[in-house]
C-alpha cells in the first residue's frame, strides 16, 4: 500500500486564517492540483484535531472515506458516519487491515498523525503546497520524528498566488 501525504505548510491548531487569507489570491477554477491528487486516493486518515477543524467548516468536504485516528472517542454525526469512522489502531495495524481491505493509497493529514507514520516508514510519497505566508507559531507539520528522512525531488510547480508545490518520494 503506497500512503501519501498532501500537506499545506504552517497548519496550526485553531487558526486558518493565514490560509483563508492566500486562498483569496488563487485564481477562480484554480485548484492547485487537489482534485487530481485526491482521485489518486482510496482513503483518507487524519487526526482528531485535524477532523474537527474540518467539521466546524460546515460542509463536510471529502467524498473519499476518512478514518480519524484517536484514542478518545469522536463524535461523528449521523449524517457522515457513512464515510467517516474511528480507529484507535497503529499506523501500522491500520496498514495492515486496510491492505487486507485492498485498499491502496491512502492520505494521511494531521500533525501527529503524519509524524506518527513518517516514524513508521509508512509514507511513500509527500506533495508539499506551501503558501507565501511565515507563521509565527503553531504546530510544527513534521514536528519531531525519529529519525531523518531522506527524500528524492520529483517535481515543483509554482502557481501565479504564490504557491509552490513540491512533490518528493520517501528514500526507503
């Protein structure tokens, strides 16, 4: 199973509006890649903080199925429990299964979550959008992992708002 990352730099707990601020300048119909990114995926996996933010936005925005990974408990509305559920698993049990389930490509969202998998060796592959906005503080997208991670340049595509995105596959 390939799992992937897609990741826009400087995510923070509680505040979007550096990123609410840059989407204004991307151009009608311009995308940055995400839908053709996201029809590469077969799910979609994320931390509790990470899926929380995205349902206070109000419409609940992935067609893909989504499993939030959390040692709590996490409310999931009635009317989403159809493609969202929970999982308490490790990033390598949840491999594990969902290989058995033929499931492979996975994306992998969330601060802790991403390092947790980075550490397991279980990311393939990174495409990496970053925005021309310096954040002062939040939580470190890559944070500390236990060991460095070396990567092999693929592409980068810029785009006329200001993004840059970068894609890379994990050196295994």
């Amino acid at each position: 199973m390939a799992s992937s990352l897609e990741a826009m730099e400087g995510w923070r707990v509680g505040g979007l509006d550096w990123l609410d601020k840059a989407n204004l300048t991307v151009s009608a119909g311009e995308d940055c890649g995400y839908v053709n990114f996201m029809s590469t995926i077969d799910v979609l996996i994320m931390g509790r903080n990470s899926y929380e933010k995205v349902l206070s936005f109000g419409d609940w925005p992935y067609e893909k199925p989504v499993i939030v990974l959390s040692r709590n408990n996490v409310d999931i509305p009635q009317e989403l429990r159809n493609r969202v559920s929970c999982s308490s698993e490790s990033p390598e049990a949840l491999c594990t299964r969902l290989t058995k389930e033929d499931v492979e490509r996975i994306y992998v969202d969330g601060g802790a979550v991403i390092q947790s998998f980075l550490s397991a060796g279980l990311i393939t592959d990174l495409t990496i959008t970053q925005t021309p906005v310096l954040i002062g503080d939040g939580i470190s997208l890559f944070g500390t992992i236990t060991h460095d991670v070396e990567l092999e340049h693929v592409s980068t595509k810029t785009y006329p708002c200001g993004f840059v995105q970068s894609k890379y596959v994990v050196k295994h």
